[in-house]
C-alpha cells in the first residue's frame, strides 16, 4: 500500500520515525516533507499536499503529523474525497477506519508519544471499512461537499 506521509516542523521529528516504521513494516511510503524541525513552516501546505495525493489516487492513505494533528485535519478535510480523522487513542483509529472510512489520518507529535502514534498508524492502516450501515452515512459526509 502506498502512504504518503507530511509534517510541520512540530511533527518533524515523529514525522521521521512514524516513516521508518512503515517502510519497516512494507509500505511504500512517499515523504512529502518538512525536511525539519527547526525551520518554522505553516501544517495548511503539507496537509494540502498529502490530502491532494490521497484525493488523486496517488496514495490509498495519508499520515499527517502536527502538534495537534487538529490543524492539519482541518486543512486535510478542505479536500474534496478526504475523510481526515485526528486521531490520539488506538480505539479511535479503527472506528476512523471502521465507522468512517477515513483515508487520512493526522496525529500529534508533542503530546502523544511516537510508541503511540505506531499502534494507531498500524491500526488505522489495517482496518477496512465496515460499509453496511456506515456507507449511506459516509455518503452524506461526501454529499455535503457538493451542496453550496
Ligand atoms: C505549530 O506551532 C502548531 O500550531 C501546529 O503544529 C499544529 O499543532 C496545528 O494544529
């Protein structure tokens, strides 16, 4: 499965890591930068670069690591296709898979610890979509981007 992967500077370092552990784990994964943890950069670039390649079919799923996560979720979501979940607890990476067919995850660099961020990634990247009840409402989520 091809992943593409993008931080700020907060989520550099975790950035890094998260990205080691996918190629350790098989995934063929595609760095859209920061290149860094000391150069100050605005998530809304990266999140948009990710979120493009998932919406585009470059990648099946997108990682994005902030501060938060909660910032580049918004920018990701600004995307039409990208369901972004923010995601700090394991549990609520298979029910963003399960219940919500999220295709991009944004997660936090400072406040959850990478050991974390690991078992969510795993998580969120195994977990199929539940579809049956779940798919209408998922549909109306997609429907809502197309009404103004
Ligand atoms: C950067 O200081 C911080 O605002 C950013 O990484 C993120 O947490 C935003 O949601």
């Amino acid at each position: 499965m091809r992943v593409a992967i993008g931080s700020d500077h907060a989520g550099f370092d975790q950035k890094e890591r998260l990205k080691a552990h996918l190629v350790e784990k098989g995934f063929d994964v595609v760095d859209m930068g920061t290149n860094s943890g000391v150069e100050s950069v605005d998530y809304p670039d990266y999140a948009e670069k990710v979120a493009r390649s998932v919406a585009a079919g470059q990648a099946e799923r997108g990682v994005l690591v902030c501060g938060t996560g909660i910032g580049m979720a918004m920018a990701a979501n600004k995307v039409d296709g990208v369901r972004a979940a923010n995601v700090t607890d394991p549990e609520f990476a298979a029910l963003a898979r399960e219940h919500n067919d999220a295709n991009v995850v944004a997660v936090s660099g400072r406040f959850v610890p990478v050991g974390v961020n690991q078992e969510i990634l795993d998580i969120f990247l195994g977990t199929e979509f539940g579809g049956d009840r779940h798919a209408g409402r998922v549909a109306k989520i997609d429907g809502i981007e197309h009404k103004d």
